[in-house]
C-alpha cells in the first residue's frame, strides 16, 4: 500500500468536530470541478491513491478520471462501500428489505433472493452481499481499485451482530472478483481482529481512528497500541488530527512513531494543507530517527 | 451477566441488537420481529433464539430486561407486559401515543422498582450534556428564549410505504423528529406550561406532517420554539440545534459543538471569557466500549445496564420524562387542530396602515390565543 492515501470527508459536508464547517465545505465542493481541483492538488503533490465512499458524486470523479487516462496514470482508488447515509435514509422511508431492493438492480432472479422465502439459505445470502458489492462497484469500472473497504457503519454493525462470516464474504468476492485486497474501517479495532481471526481473514488491512489524544479509538488508545504490537494486520490510521484537536506536527509525529501504521489517511480543501500535511508525513516517515 | 432480549429488528432494533451484544456485562439471548426473512438471517449467523411472537418470548426466556424497537404503536402493550413480568425496560422514542397509557406505565415502572428508560439519546451527547451543565450553573443569567431544531432527509417524495407514514403508528415528523427536540428542551429547560401557534405542515406527506412549528411557554416568561422538518434535503444526516438566549449572553449548540457568547467577565471563574467561547465534541465525549454511529447510542445503553447493575431505578431518561415529551406531543396535536378551526387574524390591506413609529400594526379579531396548557 502506499504511505499516503487521500480521503474525500471533505467533499461530502462530513467533518467531526464542526457541522458549520461541513457545511461550508459541502457548499464549497457543490461544484465537481472544484472536487476535481483538490484531488489534483493532491495527485501533484505526489498522492496517488483517492480513498473515497461510494457517494453517486464520486462517480463524476470516476468519470473525469477515465476521459484523462493521461494526467492520472498512476492514480488508484481504494473505494469504501457503501456510502451508509444513502441506506439508512432508504431504511427509514422504505424499511429494511424494500431499501435492500432498491439498492439492487430490477431484475427477477435477484428479486426473488429477497421476495417471500420464509427461511433464506446461507448461500442466498452471499449472493445477496456479492450483488451489493457488485452495485457499489459500478461506477470504478475500468479503473484501478488494488484495495476495496467495507464502511465503517456497516462492518461495525456486522461486528456487533456477531455476522462474522460476512466478513469472510466480503473478503472471498473482493479477491476474486475483482483482484483486490479487502480492507475494513472500524472504530472498534481490537474487537475487529478477534473476529477476522475467528473466519480466517488473515493479516487483514484495517483502517481506523489512531492519534494521540485516544478520540473515537475504543478500548482505548493503550489498547490500540497494544494491539498493535501484539497482532498481525495493517493499520492504516485515519482521523489523525482528531479533527483538529491535535496541532498537525505534534498528530504526525505521534502516527509516524507507531512504527506499525503502514499508510495515512487523510483529508484537506486546499493545495496548501495538503503539500503540508504530505511533507510532514514524508519527513516523519523517511528522516533518520536520532532518539 | 444481564440477559436481555429485544423486540424488534428494523433500523434502530439493529442498532442496538450490534451495541448490546457486545456489552461486557449482557447476554443477549433472544430477538423478536415480524420479518421471516431477517429472523431467518438471524438464525444462521448468529446464536441468538428467534421468536415471531413477543409474548411467547417473554414466556420462554428467563430474562432480566427487554428492549422495545418495534414501531411506536406497539410500544404500550409490550412495555406494560414487560413490566408485569418484573422485567426491566428500556423503549424507543416516542415513548406511548397515548399519554395516559404512558403515565400509567410510568407509575407500574416506579411502583416495582424497575429500571425504566426511553431512547431519547440526545441526553447522552457530550455537547448537549455540557451545555446542561452551563444551563444549570446559569452562566446566562435569566434565560429568556430556547430555540431547538431537527433537520433532516427522511421523506423526500409522496409515496411512504412504512410505519413511519402512518399517524395512527407513531409517524411522522412530529413524533420522529420533533420529539427529539422537544424531549432536549425539556431535559434543558423544563416542560414548558402550554404551546401556541403549532403548524404541523404536509409537503410530501398523505396521512402526517413533514414540518413542524410551534411555541414554548414557561410561567417565568421564558418562551421557546421548535421547528423540525424531515423534508430536508440539503442535509446529510439528521442535525439538531439548540439556541439559548439569556440576560448574560446566548449558547448555540449541536453535537459537536459548542459556541458560546458572554457579555461580561461575570463568568471567567467557570472558565468562561467575555466574548466568545468553543467547546468541542473530541473534548466533551466521554469514550465508550463500542461504537456505532455515535458514542451517545452506546452511552445511553450502558447506562441502562449499570442502572440494572446499581439497582438505580431512575434513569437519565425515564419513562416519566418521556410521557412529559408525548405530553408536549399530545398539546401540539391539539393546538394545530384548534388552529385549523379558528378563523385566522387577516391582514387585509384596508387594515394596515404605517404607524407614526415606522413599524406595521394591524387589528386583530379578538385576544391573543395561548395553546392548551399540557399540564
């Protein structure tokens, strides 16, 4: 993986400290072409991998990107599925099944997956969660995805249902299918392991919350550093900054010492938050460390 | 081990289903709902028992609570069975339609001592909780004015096929929405005397309403506003806001933070400047041990079951203080009616003239109306 990945909270009025905030950026980034300008500050600052939801809007950056095969040679998505507010909104005006349904394509033998059986097979079930994928997929055709993220609502909400092998699923259609690896966001790391390692998903890509004042780590932030020591995975570290709480050196420095962290995720509007955070990262990273 | 077992597995059943079985000290033994095809989903991916039938769930299991998500009509029956089995209950908002349903269980709850809560879990934000604590050590002197809004994109077109549609079901942005707001004003504030001027509008709605508007009347003069609409598409995600105006300055509140204006020193020994001041949530959030949308959802489940631990009957969002929140409901309901009887103070154009001052007067047909008081 590479050490630094670009995050797209910032486009999708999403930022955790601050609903103000979010929504200046939402009306900030009304417009693709200004989405567009930021992911290419990124892309020139050396960033070559664009970690984003499933939002219908990243499909115009899909879009963009395929007519300029060119100017992005190099660059990789690594989609996180599914963009969870476009269900649960479904869930509360449809109920569960009919948001299952419109979220799948109209066609009869998949319908009848969902339609009427009193008891459901195993095997149903894995195709279901297979078209669902498949769906969310759509609009990365043609482009470079090496790494496929199950969205944190959905992986913790499988965590704490105890639907473990849902997980083994994901992973199985993600490798297959599409030639990925699969990755998980989780606010719950540690518990996310013990259940990877009960289904067989080894050394498995994780993606969550790490910095140094413990926010949105559960079990703590000890817990997570321990875990880190102790277990085998990949850690990649989002919302490093705490959302701002954390001054950006003193965040970085605290991440790039968790020797473990394989990549950095994170997300900024303009070219010059970026070249910085970028650099700062790189410095950290690759400067001979003297203590 | 609390063995608890939870009646209902739509949205908001799921999620707690995810939290509470993952709760150290619970043994979450048994799920009931209606759904053939998500019980069946239930039975071979987890080792939960499934029952379709709630009654026949509470015969079977030797339990010691229950969690009640199913749509809100269903909410009296199966929390008043619960608790005549001894059993402790915690129920989604809104808590009964019926008001007076709702105190009697209120009062079956307190008489058996058993913990009772209701899943207003805007009690829980850190932000919200902090803003009580600056409420209560009255950093804004008298308050005058509390504002709360819900906004959000639930209902974005005509046709509504849930629960959630239906009046006589608990739908509606009235009791989806608004009570969430109401429920804070009460937990801030108090329960207000009486509420006027209640508009409960249809934009895409056939059987309820998709805005909300009244106000708030306490008998210290302070006064309040709601608005809630579930129409909104211009936010991601439900947002609510809470506005507090006082002789000393004014709070604004959501979530995540805090931003509050002082008009003096008067205030710096709590740490609070002249000017003004921000709290935020990385601050104000006690962590959980699980987390799922928010640390308030596992906040408000974990104090359920210490409360069960402790033996604390009373709850940070006890069944009493819920049926004050469906007491508000129940008043808005009947203003809006009374309103649409009434006829309204015209503005005919005859009638209104400049006044010396500059300002438009206009004669009204009769007395100021007050709302019906919900007390």
């Amino acid at each position: 993986m590479e050490r630094v990945l670009f995050g797209d909270n910032q486009f999708f009025g999403i930022n955790h400290m601050s609903e103000e905030k979010a929504l200046a950026q939402a009306m900030k980034f009304q417009n693709i072409d200004a989405i567009i300008k930021v992911i290419d500050a990124a892309y020139d600052a050396g960033i070559k991998v664009f970690m984003c939801t499933t939002h219908e809007r990243i499909g115009e950056v899909c879009d963009h990107v395929r007519a300029n095969p060119a100017r992005y040679a190099e660059l990789q998505f690594y989609p996180c599925m599914p963009y969870a507010h476009k269900y649960a909104n479904a869930v509360t005006e449809k109920g569960i099944m009919e948001a299952l349904k419109s979220a799948l394509p109209n066609e009869g033998a998949i319908m009848a997956l969902l339609g009427g059986a009193v008891s459901v097979a195993r095997k149903d079930i894995d195709k279901l969660t297979e078209l669902l994928i498949d769906a969310e997929m759509k609009m990365f055709h043609g482009l470079k995805t090496p790494v496929i993220f199950l969205q944190n609502v959905v992986t913790d909400l499988i965590l704490g249902l105890g639907m473990n092998e849902l997980f083994a699923t994901f992973a199985r259609h993600v490798e297959e299918r599409y030639q990925a690896e699969p990755g998980f966001i989780t606010m719950n790391t540690p518990l996310l392991l013990d259940a990877l390692e009960k289904v067989n998903v080894d050394n498995p890509i994780v993606c969550s919350n790490i910095n140094k004042i413990g926010f949105r780590m559960c079990g703590g932030i000890e817990a997570y550093e321990r875990t880190m020591a102790t277990r085998r995975f990949r850690p990649i570290a989002m919302s490093i900054l705490a959302s701002g709480a954390i001054p950006a050196e003193e965040a970085i420095d605290y991440v790039c010492k968790q020797s473990k962290i394989e990549s950095i995720v994170f997300g900024a509007s303009s070219a010059e938050n970026i070249q910085r955070t970028k650099h700062l990262i790189d410095r950290q990273t690759y400067a001979p460390r003297l203590s | 081990m609390i063995r608890v077992a939870l009646l209902g597995i739509g949205k908001m059943g799921l999620s707690h289903c995810a939290i509470v079985n993952t709760h150290p000290d619970v043994n979450l033994v048994a799920v009931c709902d209606t759904s053939d095809y998500l019980l069946s989903v239930f039975a071979k991916y987890t080792g939960i028992n499934i029952y379709r039938d709630y009654r026949k769930l509470l015969e079977t299991e030797a339990l010691d609570a229950v969690i009640v998500a199913t749509p809100s009509r269903y909410h009296a029956e199966m929390v008043g069975s619960a608790l005549r089995k001894g059993l402790h209950v915690f129920c989604e908002k809104p808590f009964c339609l019926d008001v007076d349903e709702g105190l009697e269980l209120a009062k079956l709850a307190e008489e058996r001592s058993l913990v009772n809560q209701v899943g207003y879990h805007y009690r829980f934000v850190g932000a919200f909780l902090e803003l009580k604590r600056l409420l209560d050590a009255r950093v804004l002197g008298k308050m005058h004015h509390i504002r709360a809004e819900a906004f959000g994109p639930v209902v974005l077109k005509p046709k509504g096929a849930t629960w959630r549609s239906k009046r006589q079901e608990g739908g509606g942005c009235l009791y989806d929405y608004a009570s969430h707001a109401i429920d804070l004003v009460n937990y801030l504030v108090g329960r207000p005397q009486s509420v006027g001027g209640t508009l409960l509008n249809r934009l895409y709605s056939g059987d309820v309403e998709d805005e909300v508007y009244t106000n708030l009347f306490y008998a210290d003069g302070l006064t309040g506003q709601i608005a809630a609409n579930w129409s909104d598409e211009s936010q991601r995600k439900m947002s609510t806001k809470v506005s507090v105006w006082g002789a000393n300055g004014k709070i604004i509140s959501d979530r995540q933070e805090l931003q509050i204006f002082i008009r003096d020193s008067s205030q710096a020994s709590k740490g609070l400047n002249k000017g003004w001041n921000t709290r935020y949530t990385t601050a104000l959030t006690q962590p959980v041990w699980f987390y799922l949308r928010g640390e308030e959802y596992s906040a408000q489940i974990d104090h359920f079951i210490q409360s069960i631990k402790s033996g604390r009957a009373e709850t940070a969002s006890s069944f009493r203080s819920a049926v004050d929140t469906d007491l508000v409901v129940s008043a808005m309901v009947k203003d809006a009616e009374i309103k649409k009887t009434n006829t309204e103070p015209s503005l005919p154009g005859a009638a209104i003239e400049p006044a010396p001052s500059g300002r438009w007067k206009f004669r009204r047909n009769g007395a100021a109306q007050h709302g019906p008081a919900t007390a």
